[in-house]
C-alpha cells in the first residue's frame, strides 16, 4: 500500500486536502459548525476548561516528585504546568544526593557531579547583560473568558488554520475538536504561553541553548521547515528534566511562527549517529509527545530517523506502541546519505548528511536593545487595541457566515477582516514577543517573513 506521507515526496505535490484554502463544501459546513458551537462556549469562564491528562506514568513521576519537593503546595495548577514547574525549581535546590533525571527506564540517570555543577540550572537570562532582555511580564488575564483564551491562542494565524487543525486530528468530528480545542486552551493557561513568548530565550537553560539540541534549518523537497535533532547531544543528566520541557515547549511556539500555508507542518529529522542509551530520557519523550498530540496538532509532516543504529532499533520497538497509527505512519528510516536527499535537497542539506550547506549550529547571545520595542508601553496598547478591534470584527463577519451560506459578499468580507486580524496581530508581535536565536540570524524578519537563505 502507498503510503501518502512519502508519495508527496515523490510527486512533489504537498498533501492539501481538507488545510486552509482547500476545503471541500462539505467541510466547510462542519468548519462552520465548529466555530458555532465555538462562539456558544465564549462568554464562559476558562476556569472551567480542563487540559488533557499526561500519560499515567509519567504524570506518577511528576506527582512523586511534587510529594517530595513540596508537600504542602496549595496551588489547583496541574504539575505539569509552567507554574508548578516553576514551584518545584525553586523548591528543590540540587542536593548531592539527589536524582535529577530518571532516563530511559532509569539510563541517563544523573550524576552527583552534574548536580553539582554550574550550568546544571544556569539560564540565559543570568548570564546576559540587562539591556538584552524584556521588561517585566505582568499577567493581565488573570479571570479569561474562553473568547480571551481563543484570540490569544491564535497570535498571528488566520483562525480558521488553527480550528481546521482540530477537525482534521479528530477526523472532522466537530464536537470532539471542539472539545480537544478547549482542553488545549486550558492548556495554555496552566503553561502562561504569553509569557513564553514575551519572555523569550532568557529563562531557558544556557547550556541547552548552546548544545543545539533541536534546530530549525531550511525545508524540505515539499517546502516544510525541517528540525534536526541531534539525538547524541541530549544528555538528560545535564540539566532538570522540567528545563527540557521549558525548551521544548518554546521551540514548539517558534516553529509555529515558520509554519504557512500551504506548509504547515514541519519535518523531524532524528539523527541517531553515535547515540546511546544515556542520551534517551523517557519522561520527556512521553510528555513530549503528549503535547504534540493534544496541543499542537496536525503539526508534523515526517519524521526522518536517521542513520539507526542497533539501539534505537531496540528502542523502537517500545517506542512504537506509544504512538498514534497516524504519527507513526509519519516515521521513515533512512541508511545512507542518498536516501535522506530524496527529502531534502542538497542544497539545503548540511555537510554532515552528504548535502551542500555548511550549516554548524552556534547559538547567538541576545543582545543589548533587541527588545527596546518591548518597553514602548503607548504603542503597545494602540497595537493591542488595534487587534481586539479586528478579533471583535472578524467575529462578528463569522457570525454571519455561519449563518447565511453561499453568500459571496459575506465570503469577501469575511477574508478581508481575517487578513486585518493577520495584519493586526503581527504589527503587535514585536511588542509582546522577546526576539529569538532566529530574529538575531535574520530567518525571522520584525514583520514576521520567513527567510530561510539566513538559516
């Protein structure tokens, strides 16, 4: 049986079907459907919305590690939120006796010396000069309704590209994309995503940073950024596993600013050259894919598992039974250097994987000023006022198209008032969101283009 993922590749046709822009009339109807049933839950609380639950043993992990770091803790937040993280790093100072991260079924364990050593909790923001950063981040949506939850968990999309993600992950049942829709904006919340983006690189783990341990370069033959992860360079002793998460889910929120129709997934490629047991750690692997599959849906394209060795093959085996037959359908194993270029071409492809780019990943530092944007309190409100302008019009027009089919004139102006939401939102980024690694290479320009010849 062909397999659809890989017949792209050797079409060049990117799968389209049922994205932004190419829907049939019928899934427009539940398209339609979805933001209705949308807009009856939007004067309601987020407090009442519950996020998906991790994977059973690995929220036991994360319960056992909250009993032993702070048995008194009173927050409702779950532990796997940015908030609860936060709570247990502050509690649970490095001991020499302590066991940081528990590895792939306990390899990878961590040292008494890593637990020790300076870069172990050492963050961006500790070693920069002060101009480089953000000010402040104040949290103003203490009580959102889930209206206020949704138009911040748009940013700078077209609304209609992050619902149709949901409708096509629960195979266009409308009330179970709606209802995994909610879970990922209680999600979001519990994670405080806003303060990710405005706090940018500084609260992530320098040595992380400097490994290069998942970056974005070029596409791939389909046009989908590729994210190449070094499999050798992971070392789960090397900092806390919550610091891996921070990461990770940072990195999840750049690609979504790469990621354009008609590409809108990206391409993994797992190289496993040299790797070992110690560099597998389970915990984040489970949670790792735990969040692609609820919270940043229909956002992989191909998973490139490059050059296995006969650890991973044995690891594969466990790991396979984890995944959902879709994403697994996704995984493609590749020998040589030949077969990774029917993917990717040379051209964009670094020298270690046989291509032509000369591509050696060094992290930039932030630097004084880039975020001087930031501190322009009067703009930044107009900014803001200017797009909750263009959510409140866009909903209103969606109103109406939801209501009055076939309606040319409503279709029209319906997209005008998407592309002013568009417009307004990324006129705001530079206000809200600290730059990135890619602003500073020039991958990401202040209008939010995408330039991949600076990667």
């Amino acid at each position: 049986m062909t397999n659809p993922v890989l017949e792209q590749y050797n079409t060049g046709k990117l799968i389209v079907e049922g994205t932004f822009e190419h829907l049939t009339p019928e899934q427009t109807k539940l398209l339609q459907a979805l933001w209705t049933k949308l807009f009856d839950s939007f004067d309601k609380s987020a407090d009442e919305l519950k996020s998906a639950p991790l994977p059973a043993d690995v929220a036991g992990e994360s319960n056992a590690s909250k009993d032993s770091s702070n048995n008194n803790r009173s927050s409702s937040a779950p532990i796997s939120s940015r908030s609860s993280r936060q709570h247990l790093r502050a509690a649970a100072a490095p001991s020499p006796t302590s066991s940081v991260s528990s590895g792939w079924f306990g390899w990878g364990s961590s040292s008494t010396k890593a637990a020790e050593s300076v870069e172990y909790r050492q963050l961006v923001q500790d070693v920069v000069q002060e101009e480089s950063q953000p000010p402040e981040f104040v949290d103003q949506q203490q009580k959102q309704s889930i209206r206020s939850a949704f138009w911040h968990a748009v940013l700078c999309d077209h609304p209609d590209v992050l619902l149709l993600r949901f409708l096509r992950a629960r195979k266009w049942q409308v009330d179970d994309a709606l209802d995994m829709l909610l879970k990922c904006l209680r999600w979001r919340i519990d994670e405080e995503l806003d303060r990710v983006v405005w706090q940018g690189e500084g609260p992530l783990n320098l040595a992380l940073m400097r490994r290069g341990i998942g970056a974005v370069h070029k596409t791939d033959r389909i046009g989908q950024p590729v994210l190449h992860i070094p499999v050798k360079l992971n070392d789960p002793k090397a900092q806390p596993s919550d610091h891996m998460i921070d990461f990770t889910v940072y990195l999840m929120e750049v690609a979504r600013v790469v990621l354009h129709p008609p590409a809108e997934k990206v391409c993994l490629v797992f190289d496993t050259t040299d790797m070992s047991l110690s560099n597998m750690d389970w915990t984040f692997f489970r949670t790792f894919l735990h969040y692609l599959e609820h919270y940043y849906p229909e956002c992989l394209g191909l998973v490139l598992i490059y050059n296995a060795s006969w650890v991973f093959n044995g690891l594969w085996k466990l790991i396979r039974p984890l995944l959902d037959p879709v994403v697994a359908s996704k995984v493609h194993f590749l020998g040589s250097r030949e077969e990774i270029k029917q993917f990717i071409d040379p051209k964009n492809l670094p020298k270690h994987f046989g291509g032509k780019e000369k591509f050696s990943y060094e992290y930039p530092m932030p630097q004084p000023g880039e975020n001087s944007a930031m501190f322009d309190s009067v703009a930044r409100q107009a900014a803001l006022d200017r797009r909750a302008e263009a959510c409140e019009k866009l909903e209103e027009v969606t109103k109406k198209w939801t209501l009055e089919k076939d309606s040319q004139e409503i279709d029209q102006e319906r997209d005008q008032a998407a592309r002013d939401l568009v417009a307004a939102s990324k006129e705001l980024d530079r206000y809200v969101r600290a730059r990135t690694l890619y602003h500073r290479l020039g991958v990401i320009g202040d209008d939010l283009t995408v330039n991949w010849k600076n990667s």
